[in-house]
C-alpha cells in the first residue's frame, strides 16, 4: 500500500497494525482492538502510520488505491478524523466525533475515528471521550495520536492498545526524502541530520529554501552572540523569524477561509457584510487567531530545537565526544564555539532552552523566554 510506504524504520508497528487489519470483520476480541493509542517523538509518523492503519481497515482487500486517496483526503465516508490546528481540542469537537461514531459504517469494513494530538485535549474533553471509548460500537475503531501515554488520562490509557512508535535513523529518513521528494543522497543526509530525524522537518529543509535560510540565520545570531543587549536583539530577531515563518504558514490559508466563508454566506468580493452574518465571520477569525498562536508557538519551539543541537554539538566537542554533529556544516565555528566556552556554561545554556520551552507552552511572553536563553548562551570574547 502505497500509505505505509510514507513511514521508515517503524517495521514492527506496521507489521501490528497489518495484522490487526487484516483480522476478519468484526473481530475486535483478539487481534484487533476497538481503540488504539500510537505514540512516538514528533516527526516519527503517528498520524501517517494512523491513516495507513485506518486504509487498511476500511478497504475490503489490499491495496484499494481508491480508499487510499478518499483517507488521505479525509473524504471517506466511513472516517472520522479530529485535527485541529488550535492550541487545545474543544470539547463540542470531541463531541462532533463522538456523536458520528455511532454510525454504522456505509461502505467499508468499519467506520474508523483518528484523533491526531489527542495530548491536547483537557481533562473534561478527555472525560467525553471516554464514555466512547468504554462502549463503543462493535464496528467501530478509534485510533488516538499523542507523544506518549503519559500525555492523556489514565483513565483513557487502560482502554486502549498502545503501539509505540521508535526515531528512525538518519539513513532511514535520508532515503524516505530521497526517494519520495527527488533530493539528491548528500542534500537528503544533511537535511535528515540537522532535522534530528524529524520526517516533516526534514522535508521541510530538503525542499524549502527559506526553511534552510531560517535555520542558518538561528544559529548564526547564537554564535554571534557577546552580551547582554546583543543578546536581547538576537531574541528580538528570532521571535520575527518565528513570526514570519509562522504567517508565511497560515496566510494564504487565512484568506482562502474567509474567501470561501463568503462566497458560502453570498456575499460578493469588496461586498459589506450584512450585520446578521458578522458573528459567522468572527467565529472564522478567531479560530484564524487560535490557530496562529498555535503555529507561532510551533516555530519557536523548533527554533529553541535548532538552539538545542547547536550547543549539544558544542558540549560533545568540549568532552571530546566522538560522534558527528548534528550541524555537521558549520564544524569549525561549533570548534571555536567550544573553546570560548566551559562544559559547565554550555550545560547551563542547555537547561535555559529546556526552561524556556516549557515556559513558552505555559504562556509567558515569548520574547521573555528566548531572552532568558540567550542572555544564558552569552560568550564573552
């Protein structure tokens, strides 16, 4: 099937889920579970292992082209799928799914609900859940996403399977990128190594010319680094790069809604909009809104996990460590970086950037937080 093809080194979660797929209909005793938990690092595959999982049980045989391009789409009629691009699930959206699931399934096997980031579900929303989850139908399969088991509800974790997926190598990832997008081997290693086998980033920076320019630019203000308002000015940069990565995401996407919303409410392009429709387009915006506080905070963080390779390659030569870097490009700065520097400052640096991506998710300021890290990382000559 060409949706397991998508994932690399996760050959015994696949061979679980083809098995359990490949149960007959109806048995949910055994082999196949009525609710399914994948878990694994970000950039491991979860949701990609989760719809070639939900392809293999709605489709009546093997290699059913069509149904894989309906799951991929989200257009089966017998899939249910939750995604969202907010900072946490709402509990009317959990609802939604829950209240579909009752369905018997139209034209497939079964009818197969996905939570992608099922960690972002609150503890009421996950309770709604639950009463799902503990009767559901007998032809119903739901499949939960999250980065560990840890991240939902003890509750939830007793009723579920668990398939736990690994980080794949870098070779694994290289030859995923070189095959799938056309990169040449040595573009493909490098863009795999520096995104720390991160599948999605890492095709993000085989393919992207920005992605790459944003990336150098981040560790280049971190080495350049030599005090305190320098430092405050780099903070101020990256949280504009963070910016601008995160709006180059979601504009275009933005006024595609808000064209396709009033084109829906008959309202002409340039037209007003009649007062009784404005609350409509204000429920848009604001989950607009929601969603790009959810993709800025997303590039911080990748850029506090740019920060983290750059000054674990540092701490690896300052031990003398034999093994290669992860920004492999840039060896000879991250040598002179090392001898600037002390083990014991580099660690601490290390923590700050721990600090501050927790501090970020809990919603301090994000030009507060990235200036505690890099105040921390200042080098002076």
């Amino acid at each position: 099937m060409a949706l397991w093809d998508e994932l690399t080194g996760q050959a015994a979660a696949i061979a679980t889920m083809r098995t359990a797929a490949a149960a007959p209909a109806g048995d949910t005793k055994d082999t196949l579970a009525h609710s399914w938990l994948i878990t694994g690092p970000p950039g491991s595959g979860r949701s990609t292992l989760a719809y070639a999982f939900a392809a293999a049980l709605l489709s009546r045989g093997g290699g059913d082209a069509v149904t894989d391009a309906q799951v991929e789409a989200h257009t089966h009629p017998d899939l249910g799928v939750l995604s969202t691009e907010r900072v946490v699930i709402s509990i009317e959206e959990v609802r939604r799914l829950v209240s579909t699931s009752q369905f018997s399934p139209s034209v497939g096997r079964y009818r197969v609900m996905i939570i992608e980031d099922a960690d972002r579900m609150t503890e009421r929303t996950s309770n709604v859940l639950l009463k799902a989850l503990e009767e559901p139908p007998p032809r119903t399969v739901w499949i939960l996403c999250a980065p560990s088991e840890a991240d939902l509800l003890p509750t939830i974790r007793s009723r579920v399977r668990t398939v736990r997926l690994r980080v794949p190598s870098v070779a694994e990832v290289a030859d995923l990128i070189e095959r799938r997008d056309a990169v040449p081997r040595p573009d493909a290693e490098r863009a795999a190594r520096e995104a720390q086998s991160h599948i999605g980033m890492a095709h993000r920076l085989a393919t992207s010319d920005e992605a790459r320019a944003r990336r150098a630019r981040t560790l280049q203000l971190a080495l350049g680094i030599r005090s305190v308002s320098g430092a405050v000015l780099a903070a101020a940069e990256l949280l504009e790069v963070a910016d601008a990565d995160a709006k180059a995401i979601t504009a275009e996407r933005d006024e595609e809604e808000r064209a396709a919303a009033l084109r829906s409410l008959g309202v002409e392009p340039g037209g007003t909009v009649p007062p009784g429709l404005r609350a409509q387009l204000k429920a848009l915006e604001e989950d607009q809104k929601r969603r790009a506080t959810r993709s800025l905070r997303d590039g911080l963080d990748r850029i506090l996990v740019d920060l983290l390779s750059l000054y674990r390659d540092i701490l690896l030569r300052q031990l003398d460590v034999d093994s290669e870097p992860v920004n492999l490009a840039i060896f000879g700065e991250l040598e002179s970086a090392a001898r600037a520097s002390t083990p014991e400052r580099t660690l601490a640096t290390l923590d700050a950037i721990a600090a501050a991506r927790e501090r970020i998710q809990g919603n301090v300021a994000p030009a507060l937080a990235l200036e505690a890290v890099l105040v921390a990382a200042v080098r002076r000559p």
